[in-house]
C-alpha cells in the first residue's frame, strides 16, 4: 500500500464513521477535491479491497471499512494519547459537577457522561466481580445494532461483563488500549477502548464505526479527573 492509498485509506474511515454510509469514488473526488482522478481512485480502492480493507457491502457502489482497514487506520492515524480541546474539556466539567474524588458514585457519573459524550456503552470495573455499566441505549441506536444476532451478543455480555472481564482485567494497562473485532472479548463485531486507572478500568464499548480519535481523548480527560 502505497502513501496515496494510505491517505484514501484514512479518508474512507473518516467518512464513513461520520456518516455510517457506504463510500464511493465520485464522493471522494467531489468532496475531498483530491488531485488525482476518478479512475486513480477506482484502481486504488480495488487495490484497498484486495487487500481487505475496505468491502463492498452487499451491491451498494461504495465501500466501507473491513476490520483490518480499522486496524491499519488506528495503527497509522490514532494517537492514544490524544487530548480534548480546551473548550470541549470545560463542557464536560461543567456536567454533573466533575472535580477530582474516587466515591463509586461519581466515578459512576463520570461514566454516565462518558457515554453521553461518545454516544456508547461505558463500563466501570471497580475489581473483578464489581462492575457497572450504563449507555445500552447509545449503541443499540447506532445502525449496525439492526441486526438483532448483535443486539443479543452484546446484552448478553454486558448482562455477564464481570465474568468476561476476569480474561480482560489482567490485560489492561495505564496507557489507553483499543480491542476490536476478534481481539475483542466484550463482542466479535465491535471495538472496545479502554484504560486501568488504579484498580479500576474504565472502558466504551460500541460499534467498529466509532469515532476513535474523540474516544482516546474521552477516556484519557475522564482518566485525568478521577
């Protein structure tokens, strides 16, 4: 995969995250203003999906993220120490008064606005066997919960998350750590992001489609004021 391929790798993520539509070429030319044409991009995007990470979804024109182009994606353009701007930072202070403390409940409030903000399910693990979670609504509002075979995945372990986080607990360090699709223990076809904060872990669990760059800050902000 060459540089050229890599930016329209990228632009392909970022799209479709934002709109959960299927992206195609004519798009990406017109809206993007890219300097190369539209027979480039066709010839690379065929190239993106010999190589699986982009797919054709049923026989929509466009294309979408495979689990391996999120993977190549966050490997090339996430930094898991991305920061919030300083205005986004302050709106979320202001919501359900965040200051510094360690009581269950405001680190369950802090998790409560963690999936405001990220539109996901987030989850405390306070040990092994102590869990909460709160957001299911957020993700089963999102367009890949129409399947209802996920739906059902993911409530039944969320319904048994402190069983599954005894594989999980030990794996999680300091530093911000993205889980998706196989890799992920909470759910095959979602992605998870999660940070140890003491004993604690504090994580978001939702679609592949998410926002992965907002998330890290998300966590990283929430991590910094418990």
């Amino acid at each position: 995969m060459n540089d050229r391929q890599k930016e329209l790798l990228k632009i392909i993520v970022e799209e479709y995250i934002k709109t959960a539509e299927p992206v195609g070429s004519k798009l990406l030319v017109e809206k993007y203003g890219l300097n190369f044409s539209p027979a480039t991009v066709r010839n690379d995007m065929a190239e993106l999906e010999a190589q699986n990470l982009i797919a054709q979804p049923h026989t929509s024109a466009g294309r979408v993220p495979t689990e391996a182009g999120y993977r190549c994606y966050i490997k090339n353009y996430v930094d898991l120490k991305s920061e919030l701007t300083e205005s986004k930072k302050d709106k979320i202070s202001a919501k359900g008064e965040v200051v510094k403390g360690e009581s269950d409940e405001k680190i369950k409030t802090l998790a409560k606005v963690l999936a405001e903000e990220s539109g996901l399910a987030t989850f405390v693990v306070f040990d092994e066997h102590n869990v909460f979670y709160t957001g299911l609504t957020n993700i089963f509002s999102q367009p890949e919960f129409r399947d209802l075979d996920l739906i059902y995945d993911m409530s039944r372990v969320l319904d048994h998350l402190s069983e599954v986080m005894d594989e999980i607990y030990p794996e999680i360090g300091e530093e911000v750590e993205i889980k998706i699709g196989l890799e992920n223990h909470l759910a095959k076809d979602c992605a998870a992001v999660m940070v140890r904060s003491g004993d604690m872990i504090l994580g978001m669990v939702g679609p592949m489609r998410m926002n992965y760059k907002q998330n890290i800050g998300l966590m990283n902000f929430i991590k910094s004021i418990i």
